[in-house]
C-alpha cells in the first residue's frame, strides 16, 4: 500500500509501474443450449499493462480479445481470477476509462460538439465547462469547423474522430479501443493509424487497442499480445522496439515485417492460419 | 416548384369537388344518395349555429380521450419497456384487451359511466392508447445494446441512460404512436356517440340520417374530417418541436386500423 498517493482531489491512486493487473483471469460462458459444452471465452490469464504503454491484442474474431476488453472495462466480471487497475480490483464498470467501439456510436440527434460533451454529460459534470477542452479535441484530430454537423453529415473515419475524441474528453487514464478502424477504408484507415499518437498523446497515456489486423497490431503497439482461439488465450506478447512517432514508410521497412511475419507465424503454428500447400 | 407542392394538395381537393359537383349535376343523382358539394355547403351555411354547437362536445371528447391515451401510453410504454415485472404481468392483459372489439363494449361503458362526455372521452381512450403504448415500448426496446454499454462505460445510472439515450432516440417512434392514438380517438369518440349521446356531430349524423338529410350527414363527416386533420396536425406541431430535425419520420397510418 505505499505506493498509493492522493490526486489532487484526495483519490488515492497507485504509482505503480503497472496501471492494470490480470491475476489468473478467465471467464466462461454457460452452455447456451442443452448437449453443448460451456464456453471457455478466455483461459486463465495473467498479464500486466504497464502505465503509458500502447498495448495491441489482435487475434481472429472468436478468440476472445472483445471479452478481455470488457473484462478489463469492468462491463463483464470474471469467472475466475480478478482484474485490479491502479491497485484496485475492479467490481464495476470502470468509469476512469474511455472506449472506442467499432461502431462509432454517436448520437443521430446531437451535433459533433454535443456528442464529444455527452460524456461530460454521462458523468454528470458541467458539460459547459468542458466545451473548451472539447474544441481543443476537436482541433487535434482535425475537425475544426465541423462542430455544428451531424453525424450523417460527416465521412465514417470523422464520425471515428469524433468518438475518439468523445472518449478522452475526460482525460481518462487507461482508453480500451475495440477494433475502432475496422469498418473503415484502408486508406483512411492508414491515416488514423498515423495520426493514432498524437490523439492519444502515446507516452502519457495507456491505451489497449484490439485489432484483427497484424500490421496494424505491429504499427501501433509498443507491446503486442497474439491471442489465439477455442479457447480463448494469449500465446505470445511481443515487444515492439520501434521508433515512435510511427511513419507510414516504417510499414516497408525490413524491421517492421519482420515482426508481421513473428505475428502470423505464431498465427499458423496455433492453427489459426494454414498454407495448403 | 415549392409553393406548387404546397398548393397541390388543396388544388387536388378543389378539382376533385369541382368533378363531384359536375357529376351529380350530370348524371342527375338525387340529393339523397349523394349530395352534391354546394347541397352540403348550404346545410353547413343554413345550420351554422346548430354544427357549431355540435361541433364542440366531440371535440371535447376526442380531445380528452386523446390526451388521456397519450398520457398513460406513453408512461405504460415506458414501465412495459423497464420492468421485466410489467412487461410479464401487464404485457400479455394488455395485448388480450385489445382483441375485445371496443365498439362492442361502448354499449357497456355507456351504462357503466352514462350518456356525457365521460363514457365517450374513456371510449375514445381505449382505443387509442394502444398504439401509442406499443409504439412507446417499441421504440425505447429498439436500442442498440452497444449504445447502452457505452453509457455503462460512461457511468452514466438507468435515469441518465434514459433521458440522454433512451427517450430522445424513442421520440420518432411515439409521435408516430401519437399520430395514429390521435385518427383512432376520432373514431372511438363518434363510435360512442352513435350508441348514446343527444349532442355531438356523431349523433347529428345519425339523426340526419334517419331523417333522410345526406346534406347533414355529409356536413357532419366533413366537420369530423376538419377536427381529426386539424388535431392531427397538432401533434405533428409538437413533434416537429420537440423532435429534432434528424430523427423526423413518417408515422404510417397503415399499421394500425379498427
């Protein structure tokens, strides 16, 4: 308990070096009908997320990667084990936390400013107070001018913008991201990609971002876990050691496929990926 | 081009009289069967007094037997919708209910509550709160379950999730229910007057009718038709008020009917 220290509004919070904890986590879901086995969504695990670290998970859909996120958001409780953030085993939903869907979720009715201050809303602080700090968000991802559309008037990688920017309203210190440029265009897909650390100010934040794409896994993570189905668990965590900001031409380059190809090898020799040959 | 689409509708009306009263003078159809437009117009003109009075009772009735429906719809919508205890208990009393023909049972309010306004405004009631219930509880169920997660995500209790999510995304949905409780008020209110009433336009055309007047007759169903378009479009007022922009559609008068 020493290294717990009061904020600025008498919370105490922990200094530890690592902002999330999962001690033998698993979670199982009952047989949904009679004769089938129950389901093993994610054999125990334990992990650590280190504070300020970008940390990807990408596996096929089925493997589990969206109930670890859920799990660690405090919207599903384990079967087994217990996930603790800053020390504190988590019981409910985790409110210190901003999460990106893969749908971007805004509300049709309300404008870009009043859909980022939802949360503001949501958490029954001022919204007012909190324009500010929205329009600068707002600024960041390049949405100036754009307050007052709505969200069938903006392109699907604005209306992401926008629900990143919803999502660090608060300055939440973890942000859970799931698969939220999945439903995008490649190419807009790439630019968020690039633009990924200077939204979520990589480095002071912690950030765990799930994906299905190995690139995109390698590209953004300091830290990559390779997680692998039926049932549900993490094979592999890799280190990324790549120069951040990220570029676009790292993509080429000799290092960045060689962890692409670490990826997709420990993909084939799980099974998940096979050549016919 | 705007202001022709603006004026098409009552220019449509205006040919369509203009044919009725062109054809009844042509084809020589006696005042009985069918009146022609100026027949009607003159029973409008000659008893203005007695339309007028007439007028004001079934607006009364249908104006509270809506805004009653419209009330307990909408918050029986709301409960079905939030307690799986309603929606288990009143839900299934609820969709029987409706199977019993209403009109057959004005007979039965009339001795329960009289011959005034209270028998007619309750029948008008039960007619029209069903819909708009069904389209309340529809619309707040149609959430997508994601939306909701996120307002978990958010912290945001069952009270916040509801008046910042539920509600404004479910308004489309209840006005939509509103705008058929509000055609359907129209039809309990006359309905009721037909079985026992000595005032109302319901009773007049009834009246009319077994003194051989079609003129009456048809200057009653056109008063009717006023009030019902005029509430309607009421409630189509306050919707466009109180509905923002994006979320505007159409509520479909197809769905539901006696």
């Amino acid at each position: 308990m020493n290294n717990l220290v009061a904020d600025k509004n008498g919370n105490f919070f922990s200094k530890a070096k690592n902002l999330v904890e999962l001690d033998k986590v698993g979670k199982i879901f009952p047989a949904r009908r009679k004769g089938t086995d129950d389901v093993v969504a994610l054999r125990e695990t334990t992990q650590s997320i280190r504070r300020g670290e970008i940390v990807t998970i990408v596996g096929p859909s089925g493997c589990g990667k969206t109930t670890l996120l859920s799990l660690m958001a405090g919207l599903e409780k384990p079967s087994s084990g217990k996930v603790s953030i800053n020390g504190l085993e988590v019981s409910g939903p985790y409110t210190n936390s901003g999460i990106v869907f893969q749908k971007d979720l805004l509300l049709s009715w309300r404008n870009v400013m009043d859909n980022v201050l939802i949360q503001a809303e949501a958490r029954s602080l001022p919204p007012e107070s909190y324009r500010h700090r929205a329009q600068d968000l707002l600024d960041l991802v390049g949405l100036n001018g754009f307050e007052n559309f709505y969200p069938h008037e903006l392109s699907g990688g604005m209306r992401q913008r926008v629900s990143i920017c919803r999502a660090l309203l608060h300055d939440p210190e973890l942000v859970l991201m799931d698969e939220p440029f999945a439903a995008l265009d490649a190419i807009t897909r790439d630019q968020l990609a690039v633009d990924f650390d200077k939204f979520v100010q990589a480095g002071d934040r912690t950030v765990i971002f799930i994906t299905h794409n190995m690139e995109e896994a390698v590209f953004l993570g300091d830290r990559v876990m390779v997680m692998t189905p039926r049932p549900g668990q993490i094979a592999e965590v890799i280190d990324i050691d790549l120069p951040r900001p990220r570029t676009l031409s790292l993509k080429d380059s000799s290092e960045f496929t060689k962890y692409t190809s670490k990826v997709r090898s420990l993909f084939m020799e799980h099974g998940v990926l096979k050549d016919h040959l | 081009m705007s202001v022709l689409k603006k004026i098409t509708p009552i220019l449509t009306l205006l040919i369509i009289l203009w044919l009725w009263e062109v054809a009844v003078h042509f084809f020589k159809i006696p005042v009985l069967v069918l009146p022609a437009p100026s027949d009607i117009y003159r029973s409008l003109e000659q008893k203005q007094e007695l339309y007028f009075s007439f007028s004001l009772p079934t607006l009364l009735e249908i104006f509270a037997g809506f805004f009653l429906a419209a009330i307990s719809g909408i918050f029986l919508g709301i409960l079905v919708s939030f307690s799986a205890l309603a929606k288990s208990s009143i839900y299934p009393i609820l969709i029987s209910s409706q199977m019993v023909p209403k009109v057959a049972i004005a007979p039965v309010l009339t001795i329960w509550f009289g011959s005034g306004l209270m028998a007619k405004m309750f029948i008008a009631f039960l007619i029209a709160f069903f819909p708009i219930t069904i389209s309340t509880m529809v619309g707040l169920d149609a959430m997508d379950p994601e939306m909701v997660k996120m307002f978990r995500a958010m912290g945001a209790g069952r009270y916040k999730t509801f008046i910042k999510l539920r509600l404004p995304a479910a308004l489309p949905n209840i006005f939509a229910g509103l705008k058929i409780g509000m055609s359907l008020a129209v039809v309990g209110a006359v309905v009721a007057e037909f079985v026992a009433a000595d005032k109302g336009l319901g009773y007049y055309l009834l009246y009319a009718n077994g003194q051989l007047d079609s003129p009456g007759v048809f200057a009653s169903l056109f008063l009717l038709t006023v009030i019902g378009v005029t509430l309607y479009y009421f409630v189509e007022l306050a919707e466009y008020y109180l509905v923002p922009g994006v979320l505007h559609k159409e509520g479909n008068l197809n769905n539901f009917s006696m």
